[in-house]
C-alpha cells in the first residue's frame, strides 16, 4: 500500500513535467526514505534524477517498496487539470495508480500502472570543477537568446564569470553572468572549465523545470556532464544530468 | 508544334501559366485529346465502378467538397486508377495523370458534420475493398481539367452532381464494419486495422470518408493521408522503444519519376532526419541553385517541423524497422529531378521508401564507409548533404551518458 499526499497539486504538475521532458515511460519507487524516480531519455543522452524526500508530503505511507511504472504522456493531461489550491492524493493498489485531485469536488483518476523493464542505473560519481547557482528565468532567457543563432550553446567558466557563448554561420550570441552584476548568486571555480552541450535538450529541460524552482544550480568540467538541480520547498530535488558534445 | 514539353518550365506552370507561350498548355491538350475529355462536356449522367476513390477537398473547411472518383474514359481495370501500391516502377509520370484524367470527381459541397444523403454515397463507397458500381447524375457537365497537389494523387475533370448512388455491393470487412458501429475512436481503430493488414491506403480512404471516430466527420483528405502516416508512425515507434539497435550500417536506394531516396540506417537508438533536395529546374525550384530542406526528429519522436512528405518517409520506415525488430537512427535524402515535372501525390514518397527498404541493403560497418556508398548513389554532393544535417553532426559531437556513468 502506498498513499502519498502532496498539498499543492499544481506544484506536483510541474515536477511531473518536468519529468516527461526527458522520458515518455518510467517507475517511480516508493520507498520509506522517500519517493526517486531515475531515467534516461531514449536517445541516452540525458538522465533525470527526482528524489522527493518524507518530508515534503503531508502524509507519506509506504509500507514496503513499490514500483509505480506509468505513461508519462496520460499522467502529464491528468495533472494538466489541477487547480491552484487543489490538493494532490496518490494511491497504489493492486495494479492502479489512482490519483486524486481534491478540491471544491474530489476528482479521481485511475490509471493502469505499467511494467516497465529497466536496469537500474548507477548513482554518476562526476568530478565537477565548476558550481553556480542563479535565477532559472535568467538561464531561461539566456537559452533563448542562444536558440537564434545555433543549435548548442559553449559554457565557460573563469574567474568569477560564468558565459554562454552560441556560434554559428548565422551570427554570434554571447551571456555573460556574474557575481558582481548580480546576475549569480554563487559561483565556484575550482579550474577554468569548457564545454558544449545541445540547446534542443537543455531548452526541453529548462523550459519546463523553470516552474519547479526560481533557482538553479550548475555544475560541470571541461568536456564533461552538466547537471542542472532544482530543488523543490520541503528538501526534494529534482536533477538532470546531460550529455556534452565533444566537437 | 512543341512535342516534348520543356519539364523545367512545366514544372513551373503545371498547366496554368501558360510559360511556354503557346495558348494551351501541349501536356493537358495532349491528355484531353488522347482521352477525348471533350466528349464529357455532354455528360449528364455517370455509371461507372469507383475503385473505390474518394476525395474531401479543404477549401472552405467546415464547409468542404466530398465525393467519390468515377471512370468516364479508358477501358483498364477499375483499380487501376488508385493503386499505388502498383503504379510504383511501371507507370511513368504520364502514365499516371493520363489514368487519372480520366477520373470524373463527383462532388457535393457538404458541412464535415452534418453529412448528408450525398455524402452517405461516399461513405459507403469508401468502405468498400473492391470497386463498386456508382451511379452520379450531374447538375452540370464536368469541366475538363486536371488539378495537382504535392499531397494528392492528380485529380481529374469534376462536376457537382444532384444525385450520388452506389448501385453495387460493397465489399466492407466485417471488422471494419464493427469498428465502424461501435463508434471506437478513430486512433485506436487505425491502429487496429493496420495490425489486421490493411494497408494505409485503405486507412486513409476510411479517416477521410469520415466513418471511424466517435463523433463522424469528414476529414479533408490532405489531411488524413498525413494523419495516418503520423499516428501510425507513432504507434510503430512506441512499439521499438525496447528493441535494440541494428547491428551495422546499412544503405538502401530506389527512384522511380524523376524521385531518388537513399537511406542511411545507423546503428543508434531511433531518430531520423530527411535531406530534401530539389534539384536544379525542378517542380517549383526555376534557378540554376538546388534548394535543400530539412526536417528532423530525435528519439522522443517529435519532428522538428510539420510536413507531410517527412510523415510518409517516417512512416514508411518504420515500418521497416519495426518488422525487423531494430531500432536505428535514419538519414533519409530524397532528391526531385526535373524528370518529376509534375507533382502526383506523396504514396510516390511512401511508395519509394518502401521499394527501397525492399531491395536489401549494402553494408558497411563504419559510418564513414556507409556515407561512401550513399555517395555513389546520390547525385548531390556528400559534402552538401554533410552540412546541412543536423543529425550527422549529431551522432558525430554529441557524446552519450552512460559512459559517464560508469563508475
């Protein structure tokens, strides 16, 4: 038996967004210490790491672990009708999820859970040399300004600054973000550090993960990952970890 | 007297704009005369087995023409006049706008909602598996004309009718007829047709007639062809995600009215790209430049852009895929020669696909090695193709995770 309750539904609906930027099909696991749901996006190129801790729900019952395999797709148009102020009630039972929205009226979906076959991929131990954090609307419209021109963005990180440079036969789009212009909130660099990575997937992420949290945390290495954290009120986060290209 | 049309300023023209200079387009005399369409002029009335052909215009939408297709002239086999699946390599190009110029496009002008007694006619019609005898008596005499479309087989002379009957019996399969009364949403009952081997055409014919759904409509037929090709294509590719990839690469090509397609299969997780090239003088691109469009997908299957040329490779390829079980990352190149002067419908892009995947492959085990031999198959440059794919670049640059999750 597992029966989670989260108090604001439509928070739940951006996490869950989130999610399904990255992949179509995935299993939740419930378990005492908390709800994980980890999952590659079918190209390999991106992971998806959400842990949502006891704390953040308002009532939190796993008896014993359980799989909630689902359709990202169908729980994604289910979340879709929530209400701000709607409360968000989960239930497995036998093979359903049942998802319940309470608010002036107690609306209650079920949906069929799926077995999903997956292996189980290993915590990644990254030695990143660089971490910032800033506002997630700046990355946001840093990423757009970059989609103009190009297909993928260079990160580079020296001194104090962070910049977002994309280049292509179309012209150039440069962001540069700081400590002293406010426009980091920390940074730490422990060696200079470069690398590039997709716009197409770094925009999917963003675009939706934006809502979960007003600030994002960035760490990376030359030619290496990039993991961006949002972290959700009550001690949950919500991870990705992408790919860089290698040019 | 011009006998062989110049196919640069055809393409242009397609038969309206008279670029050639001569009062009326030399292709369409030559077809109305070969056909003696004029005799039409004079027809009231039309008794003739539908293929069956159906057709549901956009203009105007809600409010679109629908009708079916009736052969007024020619003496071949009634199917022969919608079958694409046999026109690929043995019709040419005048071949098949002859055959369908010879097609009376009896229409009525009707709400997609509130389809009428006319429109119950089409719908009947389209059902059918095997031609069926049809009876349309004109409110005015067809006008001999020929219409072309990108997504359209050509559509012939046409004529509002005031009566549209099928006299004959038409072959419905029972399933379908099932499907068909127990209102089953219109996806779901594509997808299970096509697992009992119907093949898309047939679905096309079906969605666009407005029998399947919950709520019955007419769907423009432009619109079904791709809408089938999409959510077909979909279902297929739900089916691969568990599949692994293909074990090397592999190379296919075919071409058939002035359309080559060469296939590039590499051993990915699935995404695909379509390089469309036209060349030089080509329907629609006069200058001495080739004009180079692209669409492309990657592995959450969403592409880049809407076109219904993309579906029906898509499609088409998947299919392909899904029988061998493999999964695989495609670059698809057509290339449009001024040979394809004028456009007959995107079952030629299905069609050639399909034909390519058919014909076995060439094998190569490097990427490199497979660009090689697509070289020798293509006519535009490698390095052209090179620099406009974004998923070559792709496959090239972009590194995967899981070898970073290695501990």
């Amino acid at each position: 038996m597992v029966r989670l309750v989260f108090p604001e539904a439509r928070e739940w609906r951006y996490i869950i967004e989130g999610l399904a930027a990255i992949v179509e099909e995935a299993s939740f696991v419930a378990t005492p210490e908390g709800l994980k749901l980890r999952a590659l996006d079918p190209g390999r190129v991106a992971m998806v790491d959400l842990f949502m801790p006891p704390t953040v729900f308002e009532e939190y019952k796993v008896e014993a672990e359980a799989k909630i395999g689902v359709s990202f797709d169908d729980l994604v148009d289910v979340m879709k009708r929530a209400k701000s102020g709607d409360k968000l009630v989960m239930e497995v039972s036998g093979n359903r999820l049942t998802v319940t929205l309470a608010g002036k009226a107690e609306r209650r979906f079920r949906l069929p859970l799926l077995d999903i076959a997956g292996q189980e991929l290993p915590t990644p131990r990254l030695n990143f040399t660089v971490a910032a954090k800033m506002l997630s609307d700046t990355f946001r419209d840093a990423l757009k300004d970059a989609e103009l021109v190009a297909e993928s963005v260079r990160l580079k990180a020296e001194d104090e600054n962070l910049l977002m440079i994309a280049r292509s036969d179309k012209g150039e789009v440069e962001t540069r973000f700081s400590l002293s212009e406010g426009s980091l909130m920390e940074i730490d660099v422990k060696e200079p550090a470069e690398a590039i990575y997709g716009i197409d997937f770094l925009d999917k992420i963003v675009s939706k993960a934006y809502r979960v949290s007003d600030i994002v945390s960035l760490r990376f290495a030359t030619n290496m990952p990039l993991e961006l954290t949002f972290d959700v009120a009550g001690g949950g986060t919500l991870k990705y970890l992408l790919a860089p290209r290698v040019e | 007297m011009l006998s062989k049309p110049n196919a640069r300023l055809c393409s242009q023209c397609k038969g309206s704009r008279r670029l050639c200079g001569l009062p009326e387009c030399p292709i369409l005399v030559r077809v109305r005369q070969q056909l003696k369409l004029e005799k039409l002029r004079e027809t009231r009335t039309l008794y003739s087995p539908t293929p069956p052909s159906v057709l549901v215009g956009e203009h105007g939408y809600p409010r679109v023409r629908a009708g079916v297709n009736l052969p007024a002239l020619g003496s071949e086999d009634p199917r022969l006049f919608e079958d694409p699946g046999a026109w690929w390599g043995r019709l040419s190009l005048y071949d098949i706008i002859r055959l369908r110029a010879g097609l009376v496009f009896s229409y009525s002008v009707s709400h997609v909602k509130a389809a009428g007694k006319l429109s119950e006619a089409v719908q009947e019609a389209a059902l059918s598996l095997k031609p069926v005898d049809s009876e349309a008596v004109f409110r005015r005499p067809p006008t001999p004309r020929l219409t072309f479309d990108p997504l359209l087989k050509p559509v012939g002379p046409s004529a509002p009718v005031e009566q549209l009957r099928v006299v004959g019996n038409p072959a419905i399969p029972r399933r379908v007829d099932q499907l068909v009364l127990d209102r089953v949403k219109a996806g779901r009952a594509l997808v299970e047709l096509y697992e009992h081997g119907y093949d898309v055409y047939y679905l096309q014919r079906l969605l666009s007639a407005g029998v399947l759904g919950v709520e019955k409509r007419l769907v423009p037929t432009r619109w079904a062809i791709t809408a089938v090709d999409k959510l077909l294509g979909d279902y297929l590719l739900g089916k691969l995600r568990d599949k692994p990839p293909l074990q090397g690469y592999e190379v296919y090509h075919s071409s058939y009215i002035g359309n080559r397609y060469t296939l590039v299969l590499m051993p990915r997780p699935w995404s695909m790209e379509m390089v469309e090239v036209w060349m030089p003088h080509s329907v629609w691109v006069p200058g001495e430049q080739a004009q180079v469009y692209t669409v492309h997908e990657w592995s959450d299957g969403r592409p880049s852009a809407e076109d219904g040329g993309y579906q029906a490779i898509r499609f088409a390829v998947l299919e392909e895929l899904s029988k061998r079980g493999r999964q695989a990352s495609v670059l698809a190149v057509r290339e449009i020669t001024p040979e394809y002067f004028a456009p007959v419908g995107n079952w030629q892009i299905r069609e050639g696909v399909r034909n390519a995947l058919r014909r076995g492959p060439v094998k190569a085990s490097t990427l490199e090695e497979a660009l090689e031999v697509a070289a020798g198959l293509l006519l535009t440059p490698l390095r052209e193709i090179l620099s406009r794919s974004v998923l070559l670049r792709h496959l090239k640059v972009q590194r995967g995770l899981e070898e970073f999750l290695e501990a």
